[in-house]
C-alpha cells in the first residue's frame, strides 16, 4: 500500500511556505463577457468564487425567435467543446441539431398547426433528464447525473457499450465510431477532445457554468431565443420565461423530465 | 480427458483447420476494428447497435438447449436424454462464450472493460446480464465436465453435483429473462417495450437450442459411432414444435396490440420489420423469409410421418435455425432503431468487415462444440 | 518411470522456454541509460522557491493517483481546487496548472513514460497547448 498524501507529508515534515504556482488570483481571472444579470446564477463560496451554481439548471428555447438556416448556436457549441466534423450522416457527431416539429413533437404536431410552426427547426439537445434512462443504463457510471441536474459523461470511464444510445429516447447521443482529431476543425486548447469508441453529448457547458460563463449557445445566439437558468429559483431567467407562456416539453409521456422547455 | 482432442481423422483435422482459418480471418479483421474504431461497421449515429450485439442476442438462445435436457432428466427422470445431456451443456457452454465474445468485440473500448468490475452498478441490466451469464458458464463447464470425466472413470457422478444441476434450471431462465430486459426496459424504444420480450426469448431460445442440438445429434449419428437415440431425438423434436408454436404465437400477439390499437410508435416498428417503411424493405425480405420457415418448419414438425423421417427433421430444424436466427440475429435488435426517436428511416447494411469478424466468432464457437463434441464421442465410445 | 511420448513432451517444452525467455533474448545487449533529463522551464526559474504542488518526492512517486484523484474530483465532483498539505489552493487542470510551469512536456512527462514503459493515455484526449494545429 502506497502511503496516502498526508501520511507521506508527516514522514517527510515538509515545512510549508511561499507560493509557488501562479496566484489564484490569476487562475481565476477567468470570469469574462457572460456574467449573466438574472437571478439564480449567484455566485456562491465553495469552489472558484464565481461559479455560475443552482439547485436544478434548465433552459427555455422560444424557437419563434428562431431564424430558418441559422446554426449560431450549434457553431458555438461544437466548437467550445471541439466537436468533430466528419460530413457523413453515420459517423455524425452532434451535441446540438435542429429538426422539424413532427419529428422533436410527434405527439404535438397535428394537420391544422400551421406551416409557419411546422417548419420552425427546433434545435435538440440534451434534455438533461430529471431521471435520466441513460444513468440507469450505464453499465459503469460513466455518465451519471449531478447534484444540479446535469447529466455528465466521464469520458475516463466510458467503454463505449452504447446502451445508453438505446436508452436515450431523444437521439442526443453519439458515438465516436472513428477518431475524431482529424475531423475537428480547429481544436480549442481549453477543452479536451475525446477518443474514439466513447459515447458524447451536451453537458449544458458545465466546464463554462464552473467559470462563471453562461453556456456557448446562450450566449451565441442574436435573437436571444434561449435562456439559461435555476428552475429552482422563482426569479431565474428561465422561471420568468416559463411563468408567462405555454411551454412544452419533448415525450413528456416518458417520465424522463426534461430539462429542457420549449415554446413554440 | 483433453488429449482426446488431438487425435482424429483426416475429416476432423481438415473440419478443424477450416474452422481456426475463419477464427484467423475473424481475428486479422477485428485487429483492424480496433485501428480504426467501430467505424468499419455498418453501425451509425442511428443504428447504434448491429449484427454484433444480435448475434448475442440470438446466441443467448443456445444456451438453453441444456435446461431443455437437464430439466426433464434430472427432474423428470427422463431416462433417454441421460445420453445427451452433456451435449446440451457443452452447446451452452460454447453459447456463452460467443456471447460474451460478440459483446467485447462490440465495446468502443475493449480496453476498459475492466470497468464494469471497477465500477459495478446495479441499475444496469448489462450489470446483471454479466453476472447470469458467467455464472452459468461456470455451472455448465462444471456440470458438463465432471459428469463425463465419473462417465470416463466409469463411477457414478459426485454428489455434489446434484445441487448445481437443478440451480442451472432457474439460472437458464435468468439468463433469457435478464438478456430481454435490456431490451424491455427502455422508454422510448416502442418496439422493445413489451412485457412479453421475456416470455418471446424463452419460446425461442426452446425452438432454436434442441433443433441446434438435433442437427448436431443426427451429424454425429452419421459420422461417428455415437448414437442418441431415436426417442431422444424425437423428444426433443417435439420440444421444438411445441417451443416454435408459442414463439409464434408470441409474434401473432405482438402483432395484434400493434396494429389493433394502430398507436404509430408501436405499429411504426413492426410495419418497418415486415413491409418496409418508405421503401426501406431490406430487413423486410428476411423477415418474410423468417415467416415463411417458421411456418414451414412448424408444420413439418407437427406430423408424426414427416418428423420421423431423419432427413425431413434435419430439414425441419434447418428451417428453425434460420427462421429464428433472421428474426433474433438480425430484426429484433436492428428494428428497434427504426424509425429513430427523431423519426429518422435508416437503413443498417453490415460492412464486409464485421460480417467477417461475426463469422470469425461462429467458427469458434464451432470450434469449441466440435472439440468438446469429439471429446465426448471418445470417453462414451471408448467406455 | 516411463515417459510417453517423450519426443512431442521435450519439443514442447523447448519451444515454452524459449517462448518464455523470449523477451530476455530481445533485450539483450540493449541496456537503456536513465534518461538525462532537464527539467528547468521559464516559468519554473522565475520561481522564488522551487516547488510543485507537493514535494517533489512525493510527487515522483504518486502523480499518478494525485492526478487520478484531480481527474474524479472535477468531472464527478464538480470540485476544481486542489488545497496542498501546505494549505495552498490549486486550480486542477492538468493542462493549465501542470503544464503551466511543466511546459516541457517532451522532456519533463514523455523521457521517463518512455524509459519506464509507462502509456499514459492522458493526451488522447487533452490537448497540449503549443500542438494545437
């Protein structure tokens, strides 16, 4: 047995002093352009002091305000998180797509909605499920659900059995059937990039909630058709929009709870 | 016992060496799997399980051709199955090693798999199906092996296992009803998503195992000295009709709350399975083929004349194996991504490569049940 | 004591043996030095007092499961400061705060991995900032 860390340090009696590494102060100089003004994104004390945190995240696309042929959002995101790009529908890897009403609302859509509403592209996500079919699944935790209600993917520990791509009822999962690196069109630095044969999808930009940054889509979008927000919090972003319209949410009918509410 | 293995006849080394040629190519291909990720199949973003994870499932099936001997031997005290029951547990345990085999070869990555050990959970049924199927490998291999090693001494086998035999009873059942729920378990997936997957993975598993298990009785009657028996076989022949009967019967069920109840995420499913869903009919056509050799089959079995007749029953079982291996092995697991949860139609072809890394896994598969089968035939003719 | 086919047994425990001693064969005659390793970045030379995030033996011996330990600490806790024995506070980021002063990855993380046989699959997936294309 290896001796723990402190164990270790008593042996040795190191002394402790000066600082060394950059200066906190430094690190977390990180906090730019996105500090979002609403409600329910306090900063709070424990980890790095201005960490966007909540009890439940959640988010609200007003897809009315969506523009036909737009893809902000998605090129944001995909190139946040240095999502690959391999122009083929079978090795396709998406953490956001759009698609028609009668196929994100198949229980929704009906003949006499009107054009207007049956050709809005929705983007899909992932709906970041209250209970989540995909955790249930996964044989060894790999994607398990956080204390906020993001459902995360640990790509350590993913071995790419896929059952959670059958459990999934909203198709947000892709698989890396190949190595994405040489698909990716410019790697960001600041986020890993993933190996081929493990399972992705949208972790509502924890890694950018952490720094106190709303996520890359939000903040993509012109139109400001999405909001982000604590469902928790009655003055939230997201609450204000949900308190004032009808609001759906994909295959309600599952039991899954979505996250993700949409207003059409 | 194993020595027995080596020597044979011309006919048995060639047999063998065609087999471990197939295992070669299957494992020269699964090597470039591995370069250059699962890719190489004709698995996609939609179709995210393939042949792979279907011959699994189909092969879990022959697992149960040993409860379907054990069961009325050690329980009933069906005396002419005591010749054979060996068989069905070394068919078992060939089964479950391609199980497990397809199902490693199915990971993105393999060489993680230690995972599920690290990190046991158990809400996965992939958690529980690991640990049926292990378990009733080992009670096969166990039960198999010292019966014809007390056969070989010529001494009745130890007692102790007894008590092993009748758990592998309930665990052959564990092993279908766990493998289905990975299935029937899943929101979203209407085509999974029926109470009956258990009670359809018994019913076929019944049809598919014995009629395996009959061919492999009527090839070793014609090319050994080992007989099993005319009422043996025709015993098990009627385990086959009866099982092929209520798995038919489970598909006709199926097929009427479907299509009774017209709700579209339940009948878009099945009419994709046997008509094709805008003009997407590949599985379609197997499926037709599927039906038309199940009812065949079933009724070939049904009268006396014709099952009795060894060529017509080797047809008969013929004709089980691959009705059912086209609707387990290739429409059950495919059929349930289409259409998509995004309502997506497409189509899953099987790659060269895959179809020559699955073969690679059935000839090893034949590989064990032939050195095991040879074994056999050695230590009773021998005795 | 009479031994059965001796001729097929003896082949086939010569042929075992030197599959067995196969890789001492293959090494033979090419003992590897320690590498000679420069460890010095510009950032760690303008610093005060020359020290990791814990002691230098320390580190040597168990980066491994401090950097495992990082690993699970932010992707399944959430929690992405590193408080030291010595009551300092680190970020956790293998790319940020390690290669910060460990800009040398050639030198400082690849020479040992290679010498000791050792294949980390860290870089799989997180990027090394001046490689990026």
């Amino acid at each position: 047995m290896a001796p723990t860390r402190r164990e270790f340090l008593k042996i040795a009696g190191v002394s402790a002093a000066g600082l060394v590494l950059p200066p906190l102060a430094s690190v977390f100089a990180g906090a730019q352009a996105g500090m979002p003004a609403a409600g329910g994104v306090a900063p709070t004390g424990s980890d790095p002091r201005s960490a966007l945190t909540a009890k439940r995240w959640g988010m609200v696309i007003d897809t009315r305000k969506c523009r036909s042929g737009c893809t902000d959002c998605i090129d944001a995101c995909h190139i946040a998180h240095n999502v690959p790009n391999f122009g083929n529908p079978k090795d396709e890897i998406r953490w956001i797509g759009t698609e028609k009403m009668a196929h994100v609302f198949p229980a929704e859509t009906h003949p006499r909605i009107p054009e207007s509403i049956k050709s809005l592209p929705i983007p899909v996500f992932c709906n970041h499920c209250e209970n989540p079919p995909c955790v249930r699944v996964c044989p060894t935790q790999a994607t398990f659900q956080r204390a906020d209600g993001i459902v995360m993917m640990d790509y350590h520990r993913c071995i790419g059995c896929r059952f959670c791509m059958a459990a999934c009822p909203y198709g947000s999962r892709s698989m890396n059937f190949r190595d994405p690196r040489p698909f990716i069109p410019k790697i960001d630095p600041a986020f890993p990039t993933r190996t081929k044969g493990v399972v992705e999808k949208c972790n509502f930009c924890e890694e950018r909630l952490a720094q106190g940054i709303l996520p890359a889509c939000v903040i993509a979008c012109s139109e400001k058709a999405l909001s982000f927000g604590d469902l928790e919090d009655p003055g939230s972003d997201v609450r204000r929009v949900l308190d004032g319209k009808f609001s759906l949410r994909r295959r309600q009918e599952l039991g899954t709870g979505p996250q993700i509410y949409y207003i059409l | 016992m194993l020595e027995k293995a080596l020597k044979g006849s011309r006919g048995y080394g060639i047999w063998v060496a065609f087999l471990l040629l197939l295992t070669g190519i299957g494992f020269f291909f699964y090597w470039k799997q591995l370069d250059y990720g699962l890719g190489i199949t004709g698995m996609s973003r939609d179709v995210s399980w393939g042949l792979y994870i279907a011959q699994f499932t189909f092969l879990v099936g022959f697992a149960a051709s040993a409860v379907m001997l054990v069961m009325p031997y050690y329980l009933h005290d069906f005396k002419e199955f005591g010749k054979i029951t060996i068989l069905g547990e070394f068919l078992a345990v060939s089964a479950v090693i391609m199980c497990v085999t397809f199902v490693t070869i199915d990971l993105g990555r393999p060489d993680r798999v230690a995972n599920l050990l690290l990190h046991p959970s158990p809400r996965s049924v992939l958690f529980w199906d690991i640990i049926v199927l292990s378990g009733y490998l080992l009670i096969n291999i166990v039960t198999g092996w010292t019966v014809l090693e007390s056969e070989k001494k010529g001494v009745p086998p130890p007692a102790w296992v007894k008590p092993i035999i009748y758990i592998s009873i309930p665990w052959a059942i564990s092993i279908h009803t766990v493998t289905a729920f990975i299935y029937a378990g899943l929101p979203g997936r209407g085509f999974w998503l029926t109470a009956i997957m258990a009670p359809r993975f018994l019913a076929s598993a019944f049809a598919s195992g014995p009629a395996l298990l009959i061919l492999f009785c009527l090839i070793l009657k014609r090319f050994t000295k080992f007989d099993a028996g005319e009422k043996a076989i025709q015993t098990l022949s009627k385990i086959v009709a009866y099982a092929l009967a209520v798995s038919i019967f489970f598909v006709l069920v199926e097929l009427f709350t479907a299509f009774y109840s017209q709700i579209p995420g339940h009948t878009s499913h099945l009419t994709y399975l046997f008509w094709g869903l805008e003009g997407h009919n590949m599985i379609a056509n197997w499926m037709r083929v599927s039906a038309l050799t199940a009812v065949a089959a079933f009724i070939l079995l049904i009268i006396p004349k014709a099952r009795t007749r060894e060529p017509i029953l080797a047809l008969a079982c013929g004709l089980t194996f691959l009705s059912l291996w086209i609707e387990k092995g290739l429409g059950l697991v495919i059929t349930g991504f289409i259409p998509s949860p995004l309502e997506a139609i497409t189509d899953y072809i099987p790659t060269g490569p895959e179809i020559a890394i699955s073969v690679g896994i059935w000839a090893l598969g034949l590989l064990l049940i032939t050195v095991f089968y040879k074994i056999f035939v050695a230590v009773r003719t021998e005795t | 004591m009479k031994l059965y086919n001796r001729g097929i047994i003896l082949a086939g425990i010569v042929v075992f043996l030197i599959l067995a001693s196969g890789p001492f064969w293959y090494g033979r005659g090419r003992a590897v030095s320690p590498p000679d390793l420069k460890l010095d970045t510009p950032a760690i030379e303008q610093l005060k007092e020359k020290l990791c995030v814990e002691p230098a033996p320390y580190m040597r011996a168990n980066h491994m499961r401090l950097l495992n330990d990082w690993r699970d600490s932010v992707v399944r806790e959430g929690k992405r400061t590193y408080t030291a024995a010595d009551g300092k506070v680190y970020k956790i980021s293998l790319t940020g705060t390690c290669l910060e002063c460990h800009s040398n990855k050639e030198q400082f993380c690849d020479r040992c991995h290679d010498y000791a046989g050792a294949k980390p699959a860290c870089w799989d997936c997180h990027i090394i900032p001046e490689e990026v294309r």
